[in-house]
C-alpha cells in the first residue's frame, strides 16, 4: 500500500499535464503512450484497474472476423493490423491460436463461403497468421473428437491470437509501463465530476474509497476514458458529445478443460452468433451472449446460463453434458458501443461497430473515449497522443511506447533464470516452466525475483495449490502492484479466481498465507471480506 498512499499524496499535491478518469484498457494505453512522450500524466479508477469491462473479455485478440458479415472491412484490417502488432510486440504475452469452425448444416451460408471469407480476413491481417482451410466432418473428429460432426456439414481452420494471461494482467502491466515513465496511478480514487477554473485549467474532486478522504486533482487536460461510465462522468462535467454509449451485456462460463487440444472451437449459436470454447490454462472458457442493456451494472441469470450450456452440449459429444455444477467461474460484463446521440439509437447492438471512437471538445480541452477493443488498444494510445499535441501540450519525440523488453535484457534473463534451474520448474496445470512464467508476467522487474531466489531457493516453491503462483512473486506483488483487496489479487493481477473453485481457494492454507504477505495486519479482514461477498 505504501506505493498507493505515495501517489495518492501526489495527487493532491502536484499539477498535471492530464488527468484520465478511467483505468481500463483506453485509460491504461492511454497514461503509457502520454508518460512515454514527457507528458505529466495521472490516471485514476473509482475501482481497481481493469475492474470493470476490461476484466471481462474472452482473452482473444482477434481481428473482428464476425465484423465482415457487417461489411466492415475497413474496421477488420485495422483490428488485424493492430493485432499483429500485439503479436510482435508482446511474444510472451499475445500468442497466435488456432480456431476450429464447426458449420452447421442449416447455416445461412455455404461452407465455401465462410472458407472464402477466412481466406480474405488472412489477407486483410497481412498473412501474418497461418493460412486458413476447409475440413470436412471426417476431419473434423479426427482433429477433435468432440465436436458433434452429426449436425455439421463442414470445418474451417483458421488462425487469431490470444492472451496467454488474463485480461486485467494485461491492462495492468500497461499502467505499471506507465508509472515507470513517470506516471502518478491510483486505483479506488473515484472522480465526483469536473470543472473548470477562470484559467481554463479542470478541477477535479475525488474520494479514496479506501480511507475516504476527499480532495482535488489539478490537470490542464481531463481525458474520460471511463469505459460504460463515460456517458455519466461527461454529465457531471458538463460536457456535450456527438457520441454516447449503448451497452450490450457478454457473459463466459469457466467450466472444467474440455479438451486437452490447445485451439478454440468456434460454432454458430443458435442465433447464429459465433460462440466459442476457448482454451484458459486447465479450464475451457465458452460464451458469449450478446443483450442488450440500459444499466452498466449487469450479473449472469439462469437464462444467460442456460443459453451457453445449451449451445455448448447440443455442439460437443460430450461423456455427460455440462450442468450449473460444473461451473467454476463467471464473467460477466457491459460492451460500451460507440453511436451518434440520433440516427443508431434505434439498432440492434448486434448490428453496431466495435469501433473505437475518440472525441475532443477544444474549447474545454477535453477529451472522450467511447468503444473500442483490446485488440484496438495501441491506436487508442497513439490517437490520444495525437489529440493531446493538438490541445496545445509539446511531446517528446520517442520510440515504441509498449512492448517487451529488447532481445538482450531477455537473452540475460533467461540465461540466468536457467543457471538456477527456473526452466525445469514446470507447472502442473500448464506445462509452462517458471522463467517463461516471471518473464511473461514482469519482465525485467522479474531480475529482483531471480535474486531472492538465489538467496532463497524455496522461493520457487507454489503458494497456492493449483494456481500458478510462487512464493518469490508475493512480495513484489504486495509493493508494486497496489492491491488493496484479495479480489485484485485473484481476479485481476492474477485469473486464480478463475481457474479455483471459492470452496478450493477457501480451503488454500497458501491463500491465507498470501493475505498476510499482501496486507499484514488486516490479513484477516481482507480474507474475510472476499469470502462474504
């Protein structure tokens, strides 16, 4: 916490360039790309980062495939080239996936078609990914046995990427690049509103949710990246926009792995929506729906569940049909889609673009950031730099803003990691060896870990059974990643909660263990607390 509470203090002290409310996917890239080019950036969430939308995605990376039915290939080639960028960029994290199509034989469109349309989403991403080909029923239960061929005319392969981590890990590790770069971040800072001073600069009162002490932020620019909450923080800063949000609600089950085959299988639901079976360390991951909704807050029903269970068991031959008892975990989040205040309001969320769309007010330097993807997520940060210049602030000029750290500090990493036998530590549930784990997670602030290891080599040993996490990973989480409740920790700086049922966790002597390594005295309160909940 000692982290948190030092940039809380700067906060209410200091004068920034921009303040942006809103630490998800937009918010994050977006304090990285800024901090990297010499702008006084602070970035704050009225929850933890990625503690809302962001933290519920699918963990794909994809180009928008779904998106050509709608004509929208302009759309589709920038999502492909922003994920291959990820793929280049982030090695260790973004990883190239295949995908098993499975067609129904009453599908409105000829295998060859959907064949065809692969071939051209391969073209438009570049033919960075492996080529795309048709298979046929027989080929299909040779190359997974599950798949309900009975129902199905053909196969198509084809090839997307994903998030080896979960999706909050990800946003996080862009805040964290940022804080680096000279950024001021707190999480559970919640903005009240903005307004702006005879000077023209904002003011911007906020409440720790934590300690409930209330003060000001003092910035030239105010950035709302807010995520489905933008509409409403631009109310109560009295800003006027072209775009709102219409909200649509996705939900995943996590359910026990369903195959050992590493790829997603894709169908088409029964409102012939693709609908997924996705991969996720020892778990499987299927969804999702798509509702529309008017409140931002959302929970998983009995319909929603029975609208993926059902889909997912009349598609897979499975040895007993998933139930509600086979439910590990949920997610369960809000889409903000970007659309003109008149004109769309009446569409059919299925029907809207997932395109990003970021709007300036130049007279109030203000800026919002409606929509958008993770896959999208360096244009926003590129974009917002490009409003930020126009709003009057100088950047630095600078190379790439993100990525992994170069070849070398990788190569001395690994070498080292292997002189002390990290890469024959290989966990169970993944098959992934422990330097591969710490450099995906933290690279190079993974070198201090490898120094408390050959102090200490019992650091290597796991903290909590069946999750991944060893014990020379507690204390740099604990004063680097400023986890305030046990549900940050589980949830977002790490998917356990998603992979180890609560009764299991409950059970974990090494969950409680982690407690008092993350926060000490009230170790029995924050244990507590999650589990009531």
């Amino acid at each position: 916490m000692d982290l948190r509470n030092t940039n809380i203090a700067r906060l209410e002290n200091e004068e920034f360039d921009a303040l942006i409310v809103g630490g998800g996917i937009n918010g994050a890239v977006s304090a990285a790309a800024l901090a990297a080019r010499g702008v006084r950036v602070a970035l704050i969430d009225a929850r933890d980062f990625a503690g809302f939308t962001s933290q519920q995605s699918s963990n794909l990376v994809w180009g928008g495939i779904k998106y050509m039915e709608g004509y929208e290939f302009g759309l589709v080639a920038g999502l492909c080239k922003s994920r291959n960028e990820l793929l280049e960029n982030f090695p260790s994290t973004v990883k190239e996936i295949r995908f098993l199509m499975a067609v129904n034989k009453q599908f409105r469109f000829h295998p060859w078609i959907i064949l065809a349309s692969t071939w051209l989403y391969w073209l438009l991403g570049r033919g960075k990914t492996r080529t795309p080909r048709l298979v046929s029923p027989r080929q299909i239960k040779h190359i997974e046995p599950l798949v309900n061929t009975f129902i199905s005319s053909a196969g198509i392969e084809y090839s997307d990427a994903f998030l080896h981590d979960n999706d909050a890990r990800f946003v996080f590790n862009f805040v964290r690049s940022a804080m680096d770069k000279g950024c001021v971040a707190a999480n559970y800072v919640e903005s009240k509103g903005s307004t702006r001073d005879s000077d023209g600069n904002w003011t911007t009162p906020v409440e720790d949710q934590v300690s409930g002490n209330q003060f000001s932020i003092r910035s030239k620019i105010l950035i709302n990246a807010a995520g489905a909450f933008v509409d409403g923080h631009n109310a109560l800063s009295g800003i006027e926009t072209e775009y709102h949000h219409l909200l649509s609600k996705g939900i995943h089950l996590i359910v026990p792995q369903i195959s050992d085959s590493h790829r997603v299988l894709a169908f088409f639901a029964d409102d012939e929506r693709l609908f997924f079976a996705i991969p996720m360390a020892n778990r499987t991951c299927i969804g999702t729906t798509d509702t529309q909704v008017d409140d931002p807050i959302t929970e998983v029903t009995d319909e929603d569940r029975e609208f993926v269970l059902s889909n997912i068991n009349a598609r897979l031959d499975l040895p007993t049909p998933l139930t509600r008892d086979d439910i590990i975990a949920e997610r369960c989040g809000v889409r903000p889609l970007a659309t003109r205040k008149s004109g769309e309001s009446s569409l059919e969320v299925q029907r809207l673009s997932r395109k990003h769309v970021i709007e300036m007010t130049p007279e109030q330097s203000h800026i919002s950031i409606f929509g958008g993807k993770l896959t999208d997520c360096l244009n926003v940060g590129d974009e917002i730099c490009d409003c930020v210049s126009r709003l009057g602030l100088t950047l630095q000029k600078t190379g790439k803003w993100y990525g992994e750290p170069d070849h070398p500090a990788r190569d001395v990493f690994f070498k080292r990691a292997n002189d002390l036998g990290l890469d024959e530590i290989v966990a169970t549930d993944t098959g992934e060896d422990l330097s591969t784990r710490l450099w995906r997670r933290y690279g190079a602030e993974a070198d201090a870990m490898l120094d408390a290891i050959e102090r200490d080599p019992s650091l290597c040993d796991p903290l909590i059974e069946n999750a991944g996490i060893r014990r020379c990973e507690i204390k740099y989480l604990a004063e680097h990643e400023m986890i305030v409740k046990l549900e940050d920790y589980l949830r977002r700086r790490s998917k356990i909660e998603l992979l180890v049922s609560r009764a299991a966790l409950r059970q974990s002597a090494g969950l409680f263990e982690a407690c008092e390594k993350l926060f000490g005295d009230e170790a029995r309160q924050r244990f507590d607390e999650y589990f009531s909940e």
